[in-house]
C-alpha cells in the first residue's frame, strides 16, 4: 500500500467546470506539498499546508489532518490548467518525503 | 533570483560512463533536493542536504550514486558506472528549510543508452 493515495488518476473537464484532486496519506506528517507539473515538464509548486486552507487565484487546497486527507480545487477550470497535480506528504518523523502517483488533468475548451 | 538552475537540460551518454549532473539553489535556500522520476516509478526522492549536510539518502538507488554540496550556491549528483536503467528527468529543488515551500528547477533529462 502507498503511503500516499491520489484520486482520480485522470481527470478531462469542460472548460469552467469544478474540479477537485484527492489525496489521502497514512503517514504523519508535518506538511502536505502539492505540485503541478507541466506537459513540458516543469515542476511548480502550489502550495505547502499543514492545517486548514490555502487559496491563490483559483487554486484552493485544503486539508483535514485528523482524516489525513487533502484537497486541490481549480474553480473555473481552464485548458491552461491541464497538467499532472502532484501531492507530496512530509512525515513529521525521520524527515521522509512520500509521493502521490499524480493526477493528470485535462481541461477541454 | 533566477530560480533553481540545473545543467545539463539534455545528457545522452553510454552505459558504463561516468554523468555528474549539477544544481545552483536560490540563493538563501537552507535545504536541497535531488529528485528522479520516471513513468514506472513516478517522483522520487533521491537525497535532500541540509545547511550543505546530507540529511536523508535513503532514496539514493545504489552506490553507483552519489551527491555532493561543497558549498551553499552548488551540488553535484553523480552516477558512476551509468546504466540504461539510470534514464530518467532528475530534479533538483531548493526551500528555505526542509519543510516549507520548495522551487524546482527544470530537470535534466538523462538517456544512457
């Protein structure tokens, strides 16, 4: 079993709609990391959290931590969104970084 | 600053040859990371140095690699004798500290054929 579960794997969406990205962990941790990675590769980070919510533009991730689960939404999705979202779970012990397998997302126009 | 920067972009080498990848942090930056990933296997964590100390390197394959950070501004990730099995993007990425935000640089691409 991973320590650090993503869903779904994939993800096509119309154009404006709500998406949300799941990621549920068995580990303790001190932060949750998720990223997005680009189709040329790049790697961007979005957000570190440990508790609550975070919003940027129209990105918000939240995290619940007495169910090890955290959320990305994209409101108003649009085809530049389209990328794999990686979520990366930072234990609180021995300093391990686990990762989900990512989500690829597609955005249609 | 200009983020983290990594060289080679591209490196097509032969099996058996000796690769050093490099990686300049932003400059500040208390912690970095090495990363490989590939489709099997996705991101993993390779090694990560702390104040230029090498924290973690249980995620280091085998010993045919190793990492190095001489100093604050530079690290070195090399693999000696390569493999096919090596081919991969590595990732470099720096963070003010282990556990808060970390900038990725754009990876090396590596082929050993």
């Amino acid at each position: 079993k991973n320590e650090v579960e993503q869903s779904p794997q994939n993800l096509t969406a119309q154009e404006g709609e709500f998406i949300t990205i799941n990621c549920s962990y068995s580990v303790g941790i001190s932060a949750l990391h998720w990223l997005q990675q680009h189709p040329g590769g790049g790697i961007v980070s979005l957000f570190m959290l440990s508790s609550g919510k975070k919003k940027h533009g129209r990105l918000i991730a939240t995290i619940n931590i007495q169910e090890k689960h955290s959320s990305l939404h994209i409101t108003a999705s649009h085809p530049r969104d389209s990328a794999v979202y990686i979520c990366a779970a930072l234990t609180n012990t021995g300093n391990q970084f686990y990762f989900g397998t990512g989500t690829s997302l597609t955005v249609i126009p | 600053d200009a983020g983290v920067i990594q060289s080679p972009r591209h490196e097509v080498t032969e099996m058996g040859q000796e690769v050093t990848l490099r990686c300049k942090p932003i400059s500040g930056h208390n912690s970095l990371f090495w990363y490989r990933q590939t489709m099997m296997r996705g991101l993993e964590l390779l090694i990560y140095f702390n104040n230029n100390v090498p924290i973690d390197d249980s995620g280091m394959p085998e010993d045919r690699f190793s990492a190095k950070m001489p100093n604050a501004s530079f690290s070195t990730l090399k693999i000696q004798p390569s493999e096919p099995r090596d081919s991969a993007v590595y990732f470099c990425a720096s963070s003010l500290y282990w556990n808060t935000e970390a900038f990725f640089g754009q990876g090396t691409r590596l082929t050993v054929v």
